[in-house]
C-alpha cells in the first residue's frame, strides 16, 4: 500500500484528529492514553523516546513501545529525540510497525535537550534536519512529523516549517499543522481551531490536569483518578508515573489536605496509591456535604473538580515572594525568633542538630583565580580545578590535592633509564647464541 502524504494521511489515517494529547515524557503512557481517548482525544503521542537507546537496548524497546500493543491506541504517532539521521531512522524503522506515524522532536526546550543536544537546541542547523527528514522520508513505510517550536520572526518560522516541508515532513504550512501550548479547556481549543485555522491542537498540562478536557467536561478529581487506576491495573506502568498523575489530578485538593499529599509521596505501591486517592474522595464527599446550598463562585469554584492549574507570571511570582516574606517577618516579630520556611522545617525534622545561623557556618577562604572554596592544604592556594591546571603546566605536586605530576614524571624517567640495563642483563635462551629473536629468525627460515 503506498504511503500517504499530507492531507490524505491526515483525513484517512489520523481520521482528521482535532483533539490530540502531546508527546510527554514519562506520562503520555499507554494508560493515560487510553483514558485520555475515552474522553475526546483523537490522536496521542508516545512519550518522546531516545533513538540511540531505541536502537541498541531491546528492553528499552519493549517496555517503551512493544508491551504497549493494544488495538484502541490507534491512532498513534511515536516520537523519538535524535541529532543522527543514521540513527533516528535506524530507531524509526524498529518502531513503524507499532504506529501510524514517526514524529522527530524538534521543539523541547529543557536542559536535557541542551545536553544532549537535540530538540529545540537542533532548530538552527537546517541542514542536518533536512538529511534527517529526507532520509526518513525515503527509508520509512510510514509518514514522518516534526514537533517544532516558533521562531521570534514569523518569517524564519515559516521558512523554517517550508524547509521541513519540503524534505518530507508531514506537518507544515501547505500539509495538516497542529496547534500546541497553553490549552486549558475546550473553549481555548475552539478559539485555536478558529483563530489560526490549523486542523488540530494538542494539549499536554491542560490535559493532564483535565483528561476530559476535549469533551468540555470538568467531572470531580475521583471519577478520573479511579477510571485510570483501573486501566493502569489492566496495563502496568511504572508507580513513578502513577504518582506523578494523582499528583496533577488532586493538585488544587493536595493543597487543601497536606498531610495525604505527604502520604501520597511515601506509598509504594499502586493500592497504597489508590487508598489515598480514596481518602481524599471521602474527605471532598464530607466537605460537599457541609456545603450543601452554598453558593459557588467564578466557573470552577470548587478544588475537587477537574480544573487547569494556572501558574502565575514573572510579576505575580514576584508579588507573591514579596508577600510571602513579609508575612514570616510579621510572624518573626510577633515571636521574636526567625521563623523556619516549610522546607528547613523538613530538613530540621531529618536531622534534629542542623542548624541554619549564617554566622555558625562554616567559613571558606576563596581560590585566589575562580573564587571557590581553595584547598587548605593546597601548595598553590587554589581551588582543584585551577590547582589541576597549574600543577600540570609546572610539573609540579600537589600533595592536598593529591595531584603528582613531578612525581610521575621522575618515575617515568627512572624506569626508561632502567630499561637498556635490563636488556643487557637478560639472559639469552639456552641453546642459543640469539637468544628469543635469533630462533624465531632460523624457524622462519
């Protein structure tokens, strides 16, 4: 069967999605996916997987995307990281048989990315994206998308999506585009589809925080969080995920209820989970009871409906530190004490004799090049790094920092000197006036 391109692939396999959960690593996985397209998603992402790990761990491969086999995950596009056009479609090509389309991720922007070198950090080297686009292109039996994020200049970004387009990638400009970032409810999917025209938004924290998000539903934080539990105890996945998934779902009741937030981070395992979760519905079930016929404010008044979480802007972060300390230093004044913020009051609890006096830390003489703490017993008053530096330059020791240089050196020396004396002592081989080299000689002979 050929391979369809642009807009048929869009209509016929992706069905014309609209409504599409975005690659999330560690939680786009085949449970939040199934429970996210009982609920209005059309289309999902695998978690953004590592190529070269793809292509040399069989593990990685099955627990990632082989054990995840299941026909209502349909359809599917899996994305991989990767800055090799070797290896990307090396990994592409072991996953194409369990998907619809190959996605090459092109936007994420975390220092990972940067360390690794792949993502957002690729988006100015155009020449090796379109050797990478193109070759899957041609290698693979199925489409190849990219997840790109916007240049400054609307310009770049479009010659930049042209680029793409043209070596064979499948979303951008005159192909099916989707929409991403800040979809907190259906209406914000609405005013995408309608303001910029593309053929589908996709949603991650949104999503995560709402599953039913794309039906316009906001049903109470235990009718999802009970329906993912039974799909996950259908399909495994690692606790870490699990957790990590009641914590978004429960996230505005967890701050109500702190002490099951606490218990919720210590059980270690899935019906561990699920009794917290389960406690927390009771504890919601009480406080509705008490508010019977009160009434609610604003769209989503109440902390046990699904909802987005808004998180503040630079300024009103700020606004709140501000307040924030203000508030400890009143409550300083009225005690008379420093007041210990949430966080040393944890570690206080670990370890009863920390203390948090500026004045009884320890005091550290700086290194006289970079400023870190020196060595006290540094030769050369300096940090390791720049010890390091010029103990080599000088051939020097550094016996604080256990660097030996001159040391090496004069051994090194020693045993070359020591060498012709033990070859003109070696005995030859018996029999021989040559010794070794001279029969090897006659035998070859």
């Amino acid at each position: 069967m050929p391979k369809l391109q642009g807009f048929e692939f869009w209509s016929r396999t992706l069905r014309g999605a609209r409504h599409v959960v975005a690659p999330m690593v560690d939680q786009s996985e085949l449970a939040w996916r199934l429970l996210s397209r009982r609920h209005g998603a059309q289309l999902c992402y695998t978690p953004m997987l590592h190529a070269q790990v793809f292509v040399r761990d069989a593990n990685y491969r099955k627990e990632n995307l082989y054990c995840e086999v299941c026909p209502e995950d349909r359809p599917l596009i899996v994305q991989f990281c990767a800055n090799d056009p070797e290896v990307f479609v090396q990994a592409a090509l072991l996953a194409q048989d369990y998907c619809d389309a190959i996605d090459l991720n092109l936007g994420c922007p975390q220092m990972i990315a940067k360390r690794g070198h792949y993502g957002a950090f690729l988006q100015d080297e155009w020449d090796l994206l379109q050797r990478m686009i193109l070759l899957a292109h041609e290698k693979l039996s199925v489409p190849v998308t990219c997840k790109i994020r916007v240049f400054p200049e609307i310009d770049k970004t479009v010659r930049y999506a042209q680029m793409l387009e043209k070596a064979g990638c499948q979303k951008a400009v005159a192909i099916p585009v989707f929409a991403n970032g800040n979809i907190q409810c259906l209406q914000d999917v609405e005013r995408c589809l309608r303001d910029t025209g593309v053929q589908g938004v996709m949603s991650a924290e949104g999503n995560l925080h709402n599953p039913a998000l794309f039906e316009g539903r906001s049903p109470a934080v235990w009718e999802l969080a009970e329906e993912y539990l039974d799909i996950v105890r259908e399909h495994p996945c690692p606790l870490s995920y699990v957790r990590a998934h009641l914590f978004k779902l429960w996230h505005h009741t967890l701050q109500v209820y702190q002490q099951l937030r606490e218990e919720l981070a210590k059980v270690k395992t899935l019906e561990g989970i699920a009794a917290v979760s389960q406690e927390l519905k009771l504890r919601c079930q009480e406080e509705i009871s008490r508010q019977e016929g009160a009434k609610p404010t604003g769209d989503l008044p109440f902390h046990w409906i699904c909802q987005p979480y808004i998180r503040p802007g630079p300024r009103e972060g700020s606004k709140e530190r501000a307040g924030a300390r203000s508030k400890r230093a009143l409550e300083e004044e009225e005690c008379g004490t420093e007041v210990l913020s949430k966080n040393k009051q944890k570690k206080q609890l670990r370890n009863p004799h920390k203390t948090f006096d500026p004045s009884l830390k320890p005091k550290y003489a700086k290194c006289d090049q970079c400023g870190n703490p020196k060595g006290n017993r540094c030769v050369f008053s300096l940090c390791r790094g720049c010890c390091k530096k010029r103990a080599s330059k000088e051939t020097a020791d550094c016996p604080g920092h256990g660097l030996l240089f001159k040391t090496k050196l004069e051994k090194s020396l020693a045993w070359k000197e020591a060498q012709p004396e033990l070859q003109e002592s070696q005995p030859a081989a018996p029999g021989t006036p040559g010794g070794f080299s001279e029969v090897m000689g006659s035998a070859l002979a």
